[in-house]
C-alpha cells in the first residue's frame, strides 16, 4: 500500500526544498561581450542545451569572470535546471555536477545548492521522479510553461527521511539503477546491431547475395547490368513557380501538395497523408505526380525518400522518379536510394546549403536485376526488415519498460519503502 501524506515513515517529516536548499540564477550577457571561444579572464557559462540527464560540456559560451560571483560557481553536487526554453520538453530538466567546474550557467538556469545537512544525492534523485515531474507537467497546462520560476523548485515539497537513512536509500538506488543501467545498455547495443543489420541486408540485396548464391565479391550476377538511372528512369524536379510560394490563392484546392517534410515522415515507405493542397492556380503553377511516383529530397536533407500513395504535386526540392515500364520496380529503386543515401549526401557539392539535382542523380549508377528478380528481392528485402522492426519494437517496450522501473524504484524509495 502506498504511503499516502498521513502515513509517513517513522522519523520521516515533509519540508519544502527552500528549507534544506538555496536557488541561484544564472548570469546575464550581453552578446557583444559573449564568445564562443575561452579568452583570458572569460569563464565558460552553461546553458539550457547542456542539460540531458548529465551536464555535457559541449557548446560552451565564454563570458567576463566580473559578471560571475562566487555563489555562482559550480561545485561538486550542485544539481543545474533548465529554467527557460522555447521547447517545453527542456524546461524543468535538471542534471548533477559530478565534479566541481571552474564555470557558472546563464541566465535561463538556475542551480539549486543544497546544505551539508542533507544528502545531496538524496535530493538531486527527488528531481528525476515523478513527483517532480507531474510538477512541471501541471505547471505545462499554464501558458506560461517555458519559464519555470524560482518557487515552483523551492515550494516543491518532499518526504525527507534521517540523514543515515538518506545515505542507505541513495545507496540503494545506485545498486538498483546499476543493474538497470546494464541492462539498458545491452539493449542499445542490441539496437545498433539491427541498424548494422537492416544496412548489411540492403547492400546484400544490391549486390545480388540475397538472390543469388556464390555471388564473387565486387561482380554482379549473371543477368545484372550497372545503369546510370536516366537510362531506366524518368527524373525530373517538382514544380512551384510562383513567387512568393506562399500567396494564399495558390492553397485550398483538390490537389494533393506534398513537402520534404511528407517526405521525412513516411520514413522510406509510402506517402499516405497529407495536410497541403494546391488549388486550380496553384496546379496551374505545378504539375500533378502519379500515384506511386518515387520522391526523392534534393536539398536540407538529401537523399530521403518516399513513394505517393495517390497523384500528388510538389516543389522543386524534390525530385520525381517515375521508372520505365517493366524495365525497373520504384520499390526497387526506392530501396536502393536508402542503402545509398550516405554516398549520395557526399555527391552533393560543398557550398552553403548542400543539395544535389537532376544531373547528379541522372549519372547514379544502379546495379539492375532483371525485372522478375527485382519483385523478388523487394520480397527477400521486406521479410528481413519485417523480422528487423517486431525485434525494433520489442527493445523499445524493453526501454519504455525500464524507465518505468526507474520512476518505481524512485517512488519506493521516497515513500520509505526501499528501507
């Protein structure tokens, strides 16, 4: 039974966190004196992006040492929070400094030190349960979410047990969470081993190993040919003329208008939905696609790919495949753009914003089947990443299921029920 507020352990007691703690906030900069790079007399400040679980010391900016007092340096165990942010995933975060920092944090954090009375690690946990975060998701349903203030933390009320209790609990915890941590880890290897997977299955597929036994390394199979993709293919870019692209008269009609965005969402599968449409004039300035017509994004981020699910129009950042009849399988091709997306980004030339076009992809050169083989192998390929994504979706319920074991061992250890 779960320890409700009336119910505390023996020797337990409610405190706020202003009662074993105090709140620092970060330092205001300008950015004519802010520099990306260390200077003399400049200290490196933390901000918001430098919390995720533990501090990282990546993207630092570098401040006078005159704007930082010495209550804002940070010392072993102070816990740093992410106070302000444009992303309400990120406000309210927290991280531990493992070790003392000869830095402060800026102005959108804030950091909590607590008093030498108290376990530090006692209470840095209390942030990362869910107590805590049912605080900031109800502070979420304000419209104020993305400016956490210095009560929500010191107001916060939390159990707090006899010093020599804490420091079982905390060591409780770091047991319990080793165990789990392991676990976890073996998982994300295991996830990596089906990304190494799904690649090594796509480069088999086009170099004929799924098809064909005794392939010799770096020859294709007999009946294969290399073809650049204009010899198999009808490639040409999308169509949006007008200028601006944005005039309103251009939306609101029947027409399907489909986005790189669209693109990067059907995830290399098939364009299924869609939430743009071109009107009369806006088809006028356009060309409508045919269902199953292969997209490819030429520009951002390049090389990703869907195939329509239904007539559809789109801008000149994407590239229409539409291959020749019986000669080549979109499926096919769709495929082989996945396993060749990476060479495919170092095709592109290296100017400002990278992007590729119609001549680049014209000389790709594609390792062709015969046709019958090509639906075989969109077989062979799909069964194998079939077994790939169920083996996908089992680890991340293992994850989703071991995160849920952590906010349960920090929930028994706060209602006393770790001791």
């Amino acid at each position: 039974m779960e320890r409700g507020i009336n119910k505390l352990p023996k020797d337990w007691k409610i405190v706020k966190v202003a009662d074993i703690a105090n709140l620092y906030r970060g330092i205001n900069y300008t950015k004519d004196v802010a520099s990306n790079a260390p200077f003399n007399g400049g200290l490196p400040i933390l901000r918001g992006n430098n919390i995720n679980g533990d501090l990282n010391f990546e993207d630092l900016v570098y401040v006078p040492q005159s704007l930082i007092k010495n209550e804002q340096i940070i010392k072993k165990d102070d816990i740093i929070f992410a106070m302000s942010s444009g992303s309400k995933h990120l406000v309210g975060k927290s991280a531990v400094a493992k070790n003392d920092f000869q830095g402060s944090y800026g102005a959108f954090c804030a950091m909590l030190r607590v008093n030498n009375e108290v376990n530090k690690k006692f209470v840095s946990y209390i942030f990362k349960g869910n107590a805590y975060r049912k605080l900031i998701s109800e502070i979420a349903k304000g419209t104020n979410i993305n400016n956490l203030k210095r009560e929500h933390i010191l107001d916060f009320e939390v159990l707090l047990p006899p010093i020599k209790t804490q420091q079982f609990i905390v060591s409780k915890i770091e047991e319990l969470f080793s165990e789990l941590d392991k676990g976890i880890e073996n998982l994300k290897k295991a996830q990596q081993q089906l990304k190494t997977y799904r690649q090594a299955v796509l480069k088999w597929a086009f170099e004929g190993k799924l098809t064909n036994k005794n392939v010799k390394e770096g020859e294709l199979p007999k009946g294969w040919e290399l073809r650049e993709l204009k010899e198999v293919c009808e490639i040409k870019r999308g169509k949006s003329k007008h200028r601006p692209r944005n005039e309103p008269f251009l939306y609101g009609g029947k027409y399907p208008f489909i986005q790189t965005g669209d693109i990067r969402s059907a995830n290399g599968g098939y364009i299924i939905t869609y939430s743009q449409t071109y009107s009369e004039i806006g088809l006028q300035q356009s060309k409508l696609w045919p269902k199953g017509t292969l997209c490819i994004t030429i520009a951002a981020n390049i090389g990703e790919t869907a195939i329509l699910g239904f007539d559809a129009c789109f801008p000149d950042s994407v590239v229409g495949l539409l291959a020749k009849e019986n000669v080549l399988v979109n499926k096919y091709t769709n495929y082989f753009f996945i396993s060749y997306k990476q060479r495919l980004e170092e095709l592109a030339p290296a100017t400002a914003q990278k992007n590729i076009n119609v001549d680049i992809l014209e000389k790709v050169k594609i390792p062709l089947a015969p046709f019958e083989e090509q639906v075989f192998i969109i077989q062979e390929i799909e069964n194998r990443l079939s077994v790939a994504d169920k083996m996908e979706e089992s680890i991340n319920q293992s994850l989703q299921q071991a995160e849920a074991l952590r906010q349960s061992i920090l929930k028994r250890a706060f209602e006393g029920r770790l001791v």
